[in-house]
C-alpha cells in the first residue's frame, strides 16, 4: 500500500519520456537531413493501403496467424478444462499452431512465387 501512488507516476512519467525521446531524435534526424540536402518529405512512410497493394500475400499471412492462434487458443482451454494440464498450455498452443501458420503460409506463397 505504500507504494501504490508511485505506478501512476511511473506510467506517465514513462509515456511522457518515450514520447520525448522520440521527438527529439525525430528532430535530430530531420536536421541532419537538411544539413545534407535531402528533403525529409521524401523519406515519409508509405500508406497502409500502398503495402497491401505491393504485397498481397500479406494479408493471407496475417488470416492464417490470427486464424491459427485462434484455433490454438480452444485447443489449449480444452486441455487445460478437460485433461487438468497447467495454464502454460494455452500459450504452448497459441505458439506451436502460430508456427504451423507460418509454416502452411510459406509453402503457399513459394508455389504462389514460383507460378509467376
């Protein structure tokens, strides 16, 4: 109890450091930017809708990962209620069937790859 005042502090004061950090490095590396002739809005991210158009894949990868981690989630909850494993399985599940996710994902997209 004495020291439940200090997680609010810690919290914010941790937020408002990394955002200042960030900025300030921003900030240098916008300077130095100039200082070499390089214009920084040429360096600005591209759109989200810009990456999903060059790479289509991407979102298979994504739909496999979250459909698998899904799927392993219920495995591991069924284990855990009805063979009295331990709550480590739930993530033991989630990241053996996000691995196999991966796995199918590269095999789809090589022969995807080498179709074209």
């Amino acid at each position: 109890m004495t020291g439940e005042f200090l997680i609010p502090i810690f919290f914010f004061g941790g937020t408002a450091w990394v955002m200042i950090v960030y900025f300030n490095n921003r900030s240098r590396e916008r300077m130095a930017m100039i200082e070499k002739g390089v214009n920084p809005t040429d360096f600005k991210g591209t759109l989200m809708k810009d990456w999903f158009l060059t790479n289509p894949l991407s979102s298979l990868k994504w739909g496999l990962l979250s459909a698998f981690v899904g799927v392993g989630l219920l495995v591991g909850m069924w284990l855990h209620r009805n063979l009295d494993m331990e709550d480590s399985v739930y993530l033991a599940c989630m990241l053996i069937s996000g691995g196999l996710a991966l796995v199918i994902f590269y095999f789809i997209a090589s022969k995807k790859l080498k179709q074209e």
